[in-house]
C-alpha cells in the first residue's frame, strides 16, 4: 500500500483485493464478539477534518479508528479556526504539530486530498472531495457485491443518476474496473461528464434497456442543487426517466442487488419499497463501512516506519 | 529444557526434521495433549477432551492445531474442538515488521469460555505472537487455563514465556533461521536450520 | 552615454557592431570604433528589438503584495522587454483618466521598461457601460488599449458599442473571450481530464462561440478587435476564416499555452491554474502553428502574479494566473525557434513588431517600439544567449511573487543586455537598477 490513499484510480488490483480480503478477515474476527476493539494502533492519532458536513461518513470513520484504538480528533470546519480564514495548509500543519498520524479529510474542492499529502508528512485518507473521488464508499461498495454475489470478476454493474458530480460514480468506476467488473453508466446526458468516454465504461441514456442484464445497480443521489439547473426539466420526469421503482425492480435477474451510497432521495432517485426490499444493501452498505475503513487505517498505519 | 551449547545443523538429508521426523513429533505431542487433558480434568468421561480446544496461530499453527486434533482423535478416538486466531492486529512491534495480509480468526462455536486453551505454533522464539495471542484471547473469551504447544523452540526468549508442550528444542545462534515447513501450506514437511543476516 | 555592441548578431544573421548614442542606434556595420564609448561585448549574442507585451499584470494599485509597477518592470526588462501593457484590473480598477496617469507615472519612476496602462472598456470591470474610454486616451498615458481583462465584455450590444467608440482614437478593444455562463465555476478545461480530476471544466466552445460573435460584430462596423490569450484550435480557425474574410482582428497567445497542457492539473497544483486554461495537446499544437502563420500576431505574456497565500491553497480556492515576464522569450524559443516554426525575424515580428503596432506605439514619438534594428531608430534593443540553458527556480525570480509554471523545468535563452533607448536596463543578466 501507499502512504496515502487519494483515489481508487490509485489503487492496483493487489492494493484493492488486499483492502477486501484485510476487511473480510476484520469482520469475521470481530463476529459475535462482546469487546469489538483491536489493539492494533493504540497510541496512533487519527484526525476526522471534515469541511463539509457528512455525519455518516465521519462517525464510520471515527468507529473504525477507535476499533483500532487510535485517538480520534474530530475537527469540522464549522466554527473552527477555518471559519475564521485560516487556509487548509496552516489547519494541517498545526493538527500534524499536535501529533496526528493521520488525516481522514472531507473536502468541497476536488484534489484538496492531494494537496494535504504534499504539506504533511503523516497519511492522508480522502473521505470525498468535491466531485472528484471518495474511494473508501467504492472500496465499502465493491466488498459489500463481493459478500453478497461471491465474486466482483466479471459482474456487471450499472451506476445510475448524477454521474458528472458524483464522486461515488467516479472512485467506483475505477476502482469497479481494476477488479474486473464491466460497469455501465446510465444518465441523461446531460449529467454525465465531457470524456465520459474515455472512460472504462459503457454508457447509456436508456434505464430499462440497461436493468435485465444487470447484477448491481448503483443507484446515485440526486443533490437538491441540480434540480433547478437545467439538468432535467423536472423532478417528475427524471424520476421516470431514471428513478428505480418497483416496476423497475421487476425487470432485474433474480440475484441482482440494489445500492445507494446514501443519504436516499425515497421518492426521487429510489422508491421505498425498493431501498427496504431484500434485494437492498443499503443497511449493509453502512456496516461493511466500518469494516473497510479499519482495513484501510490498519494498512496505511500499521506498519508505517514514522 | 535441555539445551547443547553447539547451535543446530542440518543432518545429512538436508534438514533438521525430515517428514518422518515431524510426524513423529506431532504424534508425542497429542499423546502429551490426552494426558494433560485427562491430568487437569481427573474422572471426566472423555479423559477431559471435551474441554480441550486447540487455537493455531497462523500461518502454519493453523494446520500444525488440525494436525494433532486429528492424531487426538486417531489415539483417544475422540474429536477435540479446533480454531485459529490471527494475532497481527494485536502485534506490538507492526511499526518494525510492517503490515501483512490478515488470516482467518475462527473459534469453535462452543466458544472458549472455562475451557482448557492450548496456543499452538510452529516456532517459538521472542515470545512476542505468543503475548499477542494471550491478548487477542482476552478479547475472545475467558478460558479456564490457556497452555502453549510449540514444534519447535529455538530460544533466545525476550518474555517470560515458556512452553507447555516443545516437539523439539533447537539451540540457535541469533543469526540463525528455523523454517518450518509444512504440507498444508508449503507442500512438504520439515524443519530446516540456516544461517542468515538477521535473526 | 554611448555604447559599442561588439560582435552581436542582428536577427541571428551575420555579426556586427551596433553603436548606441543618444538614445538611438547611430550605426550598425563591422569593426565600428567610437572613444569613449562603453564596450559590451556580444559575441555570440542575437540582437533583437526591444520585446513589447500586451499583457501584463502588476497589480499596482491595490495588490503591491503581489507585484509592483516597479518590481514588474525589473521582471519585464530581465525578461528583454522594453515595454509592457498594464493590465484594468487593479484596485481601483483602471476606468478612470486619473488611475492610468497614476499607473504610466510609476512606470516612468521606475523607468526600467515604458509601461504603458490599458483602460478598463467598463466602469469597474462590471460589463454594465463604458468607461471614460475617451478621457483616458487623452490623458497623459495615451491609453489605445481597452480591456477589462479578467471579465469578458459578455454583453453584445455594449462589446459592440466600444468597438464603435474608441475608433474615434484609433484605439483596440482587447477581447477576454469567455461567455461566462458557459463558464460558471470553470476550473479547467474541459475533456478527458477534467472529467477524471472532477474539476468544473471550462470548454473550448466559451471562448470560440465570443470569438466568432465579436470577429462578426468588428467585421459589421469596420473597427479593430484584438483577442486575448488564444488557448484553442477552433479559436484559431476562426481567427484564420475571420483575417480571410478582411476583418481587422488580431490575436496573442500567451507562453503558457505554447508549451503546457491540461495534463499538468493532474498535480492540483493551482500553479497550472490559468484562465483560459491550459488546454490539450491538440490545441497546443495548433496555437504554435497559428503563431508561426501569422493568424495569431502576437506573444503575451498574461504575467498574473499571486501572492503565496493565493495559491498554496486547494486548486478551486486558487487564484488564476502564472508568472510570464521572465520566461517568455525563452519559451519562444524552445517552442518555436528551436522546433523550426519560427525564424529570428519571426521572433522579432511576433514578439515586438506586431504588438507595438497593435498597441500603436510603432510611430515616431518617444515611446516607439517594434521598430527595426537600423540606423537613426531608437535604442530598444536585446542581446540573447540563445545556446545558454538553465533551470528555473523562482526564488530567483525578480517578480515579488513566485507562481512560476516553469518551476524546476530547464529552458534555452538567456537576457544578457537589455536597452531602453539607448540605457541599458539589463547588464550581465542583472537588472542595472
């Protein structure tokens, strides 16, 4: 492993399926345990900066380093030195002087990841940054298909929605490819990216031709911001367009799943009898969470010679 | 533990323990296992098995622990329960060693509470995996005594842990490396001696 | 004071003596002698007129943190310019007669290179109505370049407008073509790339859909439109479809987009970020070939210092803009020099001729520039190594700020004399004050 883990278009296939493996190892040593803590970074400091607010993402990571026995610092911008104008690189350089080890960062501006593992000298974990990547939901994705399906070789997998924004979209079509699955994106055109096609991805504009022959579909949130943009004439037509109901449903195989990186738009992108039904992993997506992101903290910090 | 002052060598053949050499071992031990099960449980109806669970520790006291279950069964012609815990996330020295792939943690499913825990390894050394198992134990459950079965000791202890159960004691110099070798995981049987950089 | 230029190579050509003498080139011929002339020896070097840029920032007033008049002056003349055009939007915005006398004042106080202000077309930038375009071409600066750089005069009724108005002045509109809400929250160009880092892209179409407007609108009223820092292919099939057709348009292109491309924002290293930004290879290629055919009339430099704190931050927080003075000439160089694209001539005619014309400083009054190397013109001149290579560090850059793209990268060319009618501004490669 790196140092750091930025992007899933960082990671090769041993990178990948060594997280997976770590996680599922994790998991079953944790099973049906009454004290679910590990030892293994007793003494390490993880710092949570978030700059966007992302409760979910933020206490699955906080819950994976205290498993770990890290100490966790949670540090949100929001009435914090950062409200009053001090730049992310003094923010880093004073957490990193307090004695963190590593920084977990939430960032509106794609690449702010990047630039944190250039000014510090301890890892850096992106927990989404802008619309660019938001690798530990992909590497959460990818183990929770391998749990459910037993294999990620050769399963096709459809992302349906808000592709050109979705960080989500982006971490796991790289990452879904380096471990060979076939991916297709569905959206309107309109919100799918310029150079969508050189991507390793099929593309299509048409949900129900794209659902039978899929063995996950991905559904994305639609941010609220996007509705009145002109991405779509309607919320009611793009709910009908590209919202999964249960009719939709109807048409998967008789195996296939349905995600959602959360938080759900019921209604919108996903009806409610679909996001509860038992082809869900939206419950499941959330505990396999935890799991991978004590795979990757142990990976990035366990053995790192400071 | 008796030790020669001269560090090992490697026989004739090649290694320290041949295939023959190891199977001879592992069968004193189980042997040494159904005694001490029966010493510690006097008057039981299964000589005190029952209570017994082996724990290997991998990578290969993983299959060394299915090994003497099996030789268990094969002599006393009763099944003892058998598991594995992998000790890397409750290492003390991962900074030096580096991280590693993890290995299945499997208890039985009679668990190990107020049971009679026997560790089992391949090699002991330091006494370092052998501290970080009684931790990772602690965390599973609480057995009634936990007792350490090892193939091989080489010495050069930096806890105070000995052994309950040694297939055979090894007089190392540092430098050395004891490599167990086994079926299940390296597709032959043997213990071999050789000199390297680093201990 | 009076100069003897020995041994220099005029355009590259044959070696000969160039006497310099009351502000002015007295001679230029072989084995020339004069007593009590001061001797540079410049064997070796190529003389080329004195550099005119169209586009400069020197943040002077308002951002003296960044750069000053004077401090971009001492960059312009390390860089072999002789004279510089100073960018609106300052603070206060250059809009008024009395900010652009302010501005050519400290310039002529500094007195390293002529700065020459460019008025603001609107008042504050804000793209709503004119500036006092006609008081400030009457001021003492003589501003004959309007711009509000930065912002794009979007509005077509008022672009065309100003077109209309400064031909009363012979005066150039200087176009930042980028139709904004094509470029809302753009951070770079907008392809393959931009699709991967998830970075807002800025299509080429936003710049090319306010060329082709403002070449039709210049074309319909018969006025002079020039086009700020031509980054794409299309732009400059329009430029060559709209020269064939007889509109007088002209256009620059910056170092910058000669020689980097999209693919260095795959750092998030705001030193990349630019406005137009960098763009693809494609396009780098066809900028370069559009320079060497002419369509394109001009290198500019689009010098934009930064502060540290405006660009040590994430990429979309940054501010756009990357150091140009220094390096400019020898970015020509290894883009178009040394690739075969351009002669030495051709270097003088796109780097000092063309501009000085646009910008109409070519006539006969003190500020003139991009006049030949001949006897009986004024002193602006240049000595370049052009064999000497080395590696940019911008600690070492005579900007007040440091966002050097070229960082690290080893480049031909070195200044090694510079003159500003007749005084040497540049000596040794050190700036003579």
């Amino acid at each position: 492993m790196k140092r750091h883990l930025l992007e899933s278009a960082d990671l090769d296939r041993s990178d990948a399926t060594l997280v997976l493996d770590t996680a599922a190892q994790i998991d079953q040593a944790l099973a049906g345990r009454e004290v679910k803590k590990l030892p293994t970074l007793r003494g390490r400091t993880v710092v949570n900066l978030f700059y966007e607010d992302s409760t979910r993402t933020r206490i699955s990571f906080e819950l994976a380093a205290k498993r770990l026995s890290a100490d966790v610092i949670n540090f949100s911008a929001r009435g914090s030195s950062v409200s009053k104008g001090e730049s992310l690189k003094d923010t880093a350089l004073t957490l990193e002087a307090m004695g963190s080890d590593a920084i977990v960062v939430r960032h509106a501006a794609s690449g702010a990841p990047h630039r944190l593992a250039k000014w510090v000298r301890g890892s850096v974990v992106n927990a989404g940054d802008g619309t660019h990547e938001h690798p530990t939901q992909a590497l959460l994705d990818a183990y929770t298909i391998r749990r459910r399906l037993g294999r990620l070789e050769g399963v096709r997998v459809a992302i349906v929605g808000d592709v050109l924004h979705s960080r989500v979209a982006r971490s796991n079509v790289w990452l879904l490819h380096t471990l060979g699955a076939e991916v297709t994106v569905v959206a309107p055109p309109t919100l799918l990216p310029v150079g969508v096609d050189t991507w390793p991805v099929e593309v299509g504009y048409d949900l129900d031709a794209v659902l039978p022959k899929a063995d996950v579909v991905m559904m994305l949130r639609v941010q609220a911001e996007r509705m009145n943009a002109s991405y779509f004439p309607s919320v009611r037509e793009y709910s009908r367009r590209y919202g999964l109901d249960a009719r939709r449903m109807g048409t998967l195989g008789d195996d296939a799943i349905v995600m959602h990186p959360g938080p759900m738009n019921r209604g919108m992108e996903i009806a409610a009898e679909v996001a509860d039904s038992v082809r869900s992993t939206i419950v499941e997506q959330v505990g396999n969470g935890v799991s991978v992101r004590m795979a990757v903290l142990y990976l990035l910090l366990g053995g790192s010679p400071q | 533990m008796a030790s020669s002052p001269e560090p090992a060598r490697n026989s004739a053949s090649g290694a320290l323990l041949s295939s023959a050499d190891v199977a001879r071992v592992v069968d004193r031990m189980a042997h040494q296992l159904i005694e001490r099960a029966a010493a510690l449980d006097p008057g039981a109806p299964d000589g005190g098995l029952a209570s017994l669970v082996l724990i290997g520790i991998p990578t290969r006291g993983a299959p060394l622990a299915r090994r003497l279950a099996a030789r268990i069964l094969a002599f006393s012609g009763t099944p003892v329960d058998v598991g594995t815990a992998d000790i890397t996330l409750y290492r003390d020295d991962l900074r030096l060693r580096g991280v590693r792939a993890l290995e299945p943690t499997v208890l039985p499913d009679a668990g190990i509470d107020d049971r009679l825990v026997v560790l089992v390894d391949d090699v002991l050394f330091s006494g370092r995996s052998v501290r970080a198992a009684l931790d990772a134990l602690r965390d599973l459950g609480r057995p009634r005594s936990v007792q350490l079965a090892v193939l091989v000791d080489r010495g050069h202890r930096e806890l105070p842990i000995r052994a309950d159960f040694v297939g055979k004691n090894v007089p190392t110099s540092r430098t050395q490396q004891v490599k167990v070798h086994l079926a299940e995981v390296d597709g032959v049987d043997e213990v071999l001696v050789t000199e390297g950089q680093n201990p | 004071m009076t100069y003897l230029i020995k041994g220099a190579q005029p355009y590259g050509g044959d070696a000969a003596d160039i006497l310099v003498k009351g502000g002015r080139i007295a001679a230029i011929g072989d084995s020339l002698s004069a007593t009590g002339a001061e001797v540079v020896d410049a064997a070796g070097l190529i003389a080329l007129p004195g550099l005119v840029d169209l586009h400069t920032h020197l943040r002077e007033p308002g951002r003296e943190d960044a750069e000053t008049v004077e401090t971009g002056s001492r960059a312009a003349a390390l860089g072999g310019f002789t004279a510089v055009h100073a960018m609106a939007n300052t603070d206060p915005v250059a809009d008024t007669a009395g900010v652009v006398e302010q501005v050519w004042r400290l310039g002529e106080q500094a007195g390293l290179v002529d700065v020459v202000p460019v008025g603001a077309v609107t008042v504050g930038l804000r793209g709503e109505r004119l500036a006092e375009l006609g008081a400030m071409a009457d001021s003492a600066a003589r501003v004959r370049v309007f711009s509000d750089d930065g912002h794009c005069v979007a509005d077509p009724a008022l672009m065309r407008r100003a077109l209309e108005y400064v031909k009363a002045f012979d005066g150039v509109v200087a176009q930042h073509a980028e139709e904004p809400r094509l470029t809302v929250g753009a951070q770079m160009h907008e392809g393959d790339r931009s699709a991967r880092l998830g970075l807002t892209g800025w299509p080429a179409a936003a710049e090319e859909a306010i060329i082709a407007r403002d070449v039709l609108l210049a074309g319909h009223v018969g006025a002079r439109l020039h086009v700020c820092h031509v980054s794409t292919a299309g732009s400059v099939e329009i430029l060559r479809w709209a020269k064939s057709r007889g509109v007088q348009v002209t256009a620059e292109v910056t170092p910058h987009h000669l020689l980097l491309t999209d693919a260095c924002a795959e750092s998030y290293d705001p030193v990349f970020k630019v406005n137009p930004p960098l763009r693809t290879d494609a396009d780098v290629e066809a900028v370069r070939l559009g320079l060497a055919d002419g369509t394109i009339d001009a290198v500019a430099t689009d010098h934009a210092p930064h502060a540290v704190e405006d660009k040590e931050s994430e990429w979309a927080q940054a501010r756009p803009g990357m150091l140009g003075l220094e390096q400019a000439l020898s970015i020509v160089v290894e883009t178009m020099v040394e690739t075969g694209l351009l002669d030495w001539r051709g270097v003088a005619d796109r780097m000092s001729v063309r501009p000085a014309v646009i910008a109409r400083l070519d006539g006969l009054g003190r500020r003139s520039h991009g006049r030949p190397l001949a006897p009986g013109e004024p002193a602006n001149l240049l000595l370049l190594d052009a064999r000497s290579r080395a590696t940019v560090d911008p600690a070492t850059l005579a900007s007040r700020s440091r966002n050097s793209p070229y960082a690290g990268r080893e480049l031909p060319g070195r200044v090694v004399a510079t003159f500003l009618r007749g005084v040497p501004t540049v000596l040794d490669g050190k700036a003579t004050r």
